[in-house]
C-alpha cells in the first residue's frame, strides 16, 4: 500500500495544483511522457489519483463493512467460525496492549509490568501462527478484511446502468469529485475549500435540524420538525452548484446516486440540496413543496468508502473474477422490533444524573432520568404489521433489555429495529457518567425492584457491546437519535454506533442526521418498509417515502426538509 501511495501521490499532487484536466509539469507516467495533453495521458492521472484518494480515505467504517462481506465470504461454518475467531484473538490483542499502556502510564511494578507484557508477547505470537494459517486456507477472506482500493473499471463493472458513483476526497488539500457510471468516467475539482464547506454546510445542517443540535431523540416524544427553523433553500442550492452540478449531466441523468464522502461532507444531508431554485411566485410551505430537491428526484445511498461497493455486492468471486451471490439464509423472523423501554422520566425520585460507571456496568439511576417514548410502541407495532404476527417478535417495555438482546439469536433476523433513545458519547457522559454511547433499554431497576446492574445488563447497549452481536441483516434500522454523525464535523464518516452495526454484520442500516419527533420517524420509516417489501429496493422505497411525506398536506410541517430528510440508507441499496 506504502509502494502504491508513493508511486501515484505525485500524480495527486500534480492535479491538485494544476486543475483537473491538466498535466504534471514534468509527467514520469509512460503515458503522459509522449502526449501530456491526450486521453490516454488524462485517463491514467484519472484513474491514477482515484486510487490514491481512496487510500486516503479509509475509516473505521469502511473497515468494519469489508469485514461484513468476509463473512458473506465464508461458504461454510467452518470458515466463518474460524474468521470471527481470529477477530476476537485480535481484539483480546488490542485490549491487552491498552492495559500495557496504562500500566506504564502509572509506573506500576516491574513484575507487574513484564507479566503483561509477556502475555502479550505470547498473544502476538499466537495471534500471528492463527493469521497465517487461515490466511493460507481462505484467501478470500483478507482480500475482503484488507481490500486494495478499486480501479476505475472495477467500479464500473459493480454498478447498474441506472447508477453512478461520486466518490468525494481531498488529495494534497484540494476537494475532488470522480463521478463514475458503468459507461462513463469523469473527475473535476471543486471550487470550494475545506474550511468555507465545513462552515457552509454547519449553517445549512442549523436551518434543518429542528432540535438545535441534540444529539438526543426528543425526550419528550413530540413532533419538532418544521416551523421552527427557516429552510436556508438558498445556502442549500449554493452547495449543489458546488457539489453535486460539477459532476455533469451524464451521471445525473442516473436516477440513482451511491455518494461517497467523509470529514465534513459526511455531515451533509444530500437529499436536502435544492437542484434549482424554486418558482418565485410560491411562498411558505407551497415553495417548499415546489422545490426540485436532490432526495426527491434521485434515490440516494452512502458508502463509508470506494471500497464497500465490492465488500457489499460481492460476497465471492468466481475463477475468472466475477462476483456471485451470496449464499441463501434460512431466516427464523423477518422481523425483530426493539424498544419503547420502561423509562421513568426526570421527575422520577430515583432520577440522579451523571453517576459514574462502576467497573464498566453503567448506574442505572441515570438512565431512569429519560423519558418514556410513548410513540416507539406505536412505531413498532406498525412495522411488524408488515411483516406479520408469525414472521416478526417485538421486545418493549421490561421485555426490552439487553440481557434479552445478547441472548436472541439475531443472525438469522432480515430486518432489526431499534426506537428508543440513542446516546452519543458526551450525552452518556451527562446520563450515565460514561464515555462510550449506546443505544437506551430497560434498565434492571425498573425490571424489577429487586435487580441490579450487571456487565450483561445495565441498561445501556453500548458501542462495543453492539459490535459483539452476530447478526447477518439486510437492514438494521436505528430509529433513536443522531445515529449518522461521529462526534464532530471531521470525524469518521459515520457514528460509532453506526459501525458496531456494521461490524456486528449489518448489510444496510437507515440512520438519521438529526431527531426526529415520533410522528415523522414512524411515518417515514414504515413507508419506507412497506414500499421495501413490494419491491426489494431500499434507496427508492426511501426516495418515495421522502416524497409521499414532503406532498402530504395533512400537515405544514411535514413540508420541511427537517420532516423528511433527515434519515440516509448507509450500505446495500437492494436486496
């Protein structure tokens, strides 16, 4: 990889200060040495530079993704049991290493110290025998775990006639854009930089989201969208002709978008960018409606990386280097709906926030401090209607705990849900005195008067407890909070939250920008199950979802892109 990035960096480089189109000043690439100013010269800084973009723009996500299709790789129980092992020998690596650190960190004694750090040593040894032996017998699988970035014609061959890829980097500080159809292939530098879009697209996120920046689902379980904020329509069409019109007519012509950004483009809520401005004669909501918006006309999907394309829709690849299918999976439930949690509310007698974790295992009193989610229930209850009494199982209220949750066999579930609150790391500090976020469930306490709280059950299915799950979803549905943003604006692409899932085997997941009230969330997302069971297509079943919401006029509010916008299907966009 190292090789690769020092042999095609100068390219970058090269078309980072020239402009798109132009040629090094002193090209060393064969083809660029005769012709600087040709096709094929272009073509190879293209390709070129998209593959060191790519090397630049790996996250956590796009790991955790290529690690679910290496699962999919896996033709027999044999191989998957032997990959999740070799993961969690690397995690009980990983976790060991950081006690090494913190020991040294408090100068504790040397035996103590070389005791772990034989055990490590050990472990390392251990661990390396075990890689190599299973990278010997499934080479399939590190082609997966570890993927190489992918040639222009690779993604080509990946998608449908009807799509196109905008793949979004920064090489040598410049903002880029490869638009990619399976005919054609393009690339141009973007006149915006990295400091003005960062603030461009805070201030167009602030006219959108209703809750004034929670991360946190409305505790009170009331509609909060639309009204509350004017629409920045016009600040919204300033980052379209940025962003999205530079990419020419050919891949829009696609009805279907698969957008792959990071930094502060992952913070950016594409289906909210108007296309064009509205007829001027419209005012108030009847200008929204009017509005050609970019969710609207096109069927929308986000990959944390270039890379996903093949992770997702290549579960293994034949001698000649096609991609066949995933192997059938006898499903147990088509549907498994969790949430509505017993919660007590702020008024609660036993509400004391911030108390600290003890041992890991989160106080539960301050989880009581919530409020009950009156429309979660509801919401579940519609969506298992879809699926049926006999293929569908719903956990709510004190049935709704994570020691029930670790328990089900979820890896033979096609669809998972979860409506409850979602807590980002600094609001599980507030809540729960912890520094990892999680998803909110019944906590022991109002189980039963009796129960306390244990490592297996204290409330709060966290980051790392949800990574641990084995599932094997089309979709996991997360219906609880900000559940698509890292902490800041630069993070990783998606929250942590967001990459358990994937990591724990998740296929898609339909995260959300920002809270929404419950009356928004339950329409919007069992619309858009319900057009998913008709036709098997998420990112359109969304799309018409988005719409059928934005033209219904049993509400203003419902005009608002705060209303319809705010969720984003991440992963696989058809089953």
């Amino acid at each position: 990889m190292m090789q690769l990035r020092a042999v095609l960096a100068p390219c970058a480089i090269a078309l980072a200060l020239v402009g798109a189109g132009s040629a090094p000043a002193q090209p060393t690439d064969q083809p660029c040495q005769s012709a600087p100013q040709s096709y094929q010269c272009q073509t190879f800084l293209r390709d070129s530079a998209f593959l060191t973009a790519q090397s630049e723009a790996l996250s956590n996500t796009a790991d955790a993704m290529a690690r679910v299709g290496a699962r999919a790789v896996a033709q027999t129980d044999d191989m998957a049991l032997a990959a999740r092992d070799v993961e969690a020998a690397k995690n009980t690596r990983d976790e060991l290493e950081a006690d090494l650190a913190i020991l040294t960190a408090r100068r504790v004694p040397d035996e103590e110290h070389s005791r772990v750090s034989l055990r490590l040593q050990e472990l390392d040894a251990a661990f390396e025998e075990a890689h190599a032996r299973f990278r010997r017998a499934f080479p399939a699988y590190f082609e997966m775990v570890a993927p190489s970035p992918l040639a222009v014609a690779e993604v080509q061959n990946l998608l449908a006639e009807d799509e196109a890829l905008l793949f979004y980097a920064r090489p040598a500080g410049a903002t880029f854009v490869w638009a990619l159809t399976r005919e054609t292939a393009s690339w141009t530098r973007l006149p915006v930089s990295g400091t003005s879009l960062a603030a461009q697209i805070g201030e167009f996120r602030a006219s959108l989201d209703p809750t004034g920046g929670s991360q946190r689902r409305p505790v009170d379980g009331k509609s909060r969208t639309g009204g509350e904020s004017p629409c920045n329509t016009a600040l919204g069409r300033k980052l379209y002709d940025q962003l999205i019109a530079p990419i020419g007519s050919d891949a829009l012509r696609r009805k279907r978008l698969v957008i792959v950004a990071s930094g502060p483009l992952a913070s950016l809520p594409f289906a909210a960018l108007p296309m064009a401005d509205p007829p001027s004669a419209e005012t108030g909501v009847e200008r929204l409606r009017s509005t050609k918006w970019l969710g609207i006309e096109h069927a929308l999907t986000f990959l944390p990386a270039v890379t996903s394309l093949r992770a997702l829709r290549c579960a293994s690849r034949t001698i000649e280097g096609e991609c066949a299918p995933r192997r059938p999976l006898v499903r147990k439930f088509d549907f498994v709906g969790i949430g509505a949690p017993r919660l007590a509310g702020a008024d609660a007698p036993s509400c004391v926030r911030g108390l600290q974790m003890k041992e890991n295992v989160v106080e539960q009193a301050g989880l009581e401090c919530l409020s009950p989610l009156a429309g979660a229930d509801q919401e579940l209850t519609s969506l298992s209607a879809l699926f049926g009494a006999e293929r569908s199982m719903i956990l709510r209220g004190a049935s709704a705990t994570e020691a029930v949750v670790r328990q089900l066999d979820l890896e033979r579930v096609s669809v998972i849900a979860f409506a409850t609150h979602g807590l980002l790391p600094q609001e599980a500090q507030t809540f729960v005195g912890g520094a990892e976020g999680g998803l909110v469930l019944t906590p022991p306490s109002l189980q039963s008067p009796s129960r306390g709280a244990s490592i297996e059950d204290d409330g709060l299915l966290s980051v790392s407890e949800a990574a641990t799950l084995k599932l094997n979803a089309d979709w996991v549905i997360l219906s609880a909070c900000n559940t698509a943003q890292a902490g800041k604006m630069g993070d990783d692409a998606l929250s942590g939250l967001a990459r358990a899932f994937f990591f724990a085997g998740a296929r898609s997941l339909l995260v959300s920008h920002w809270s929404v009230g419950d009356d928004s969330a339950q329409r919007l997302i069992v619309e858009t199950l319900r057009l998913d069971r008709m036709s098997g297509d998420r990112a359109e079943s969304l799309r018409l979802a988005m719409k059928a919401m934005l033209n219904d006029r049993s509400s203003p509010a419902f005009a608002h892109p705060s209303a319809w916008a705010p969720f984003m299907l991440v992963g696989e966009t058809r089953r």
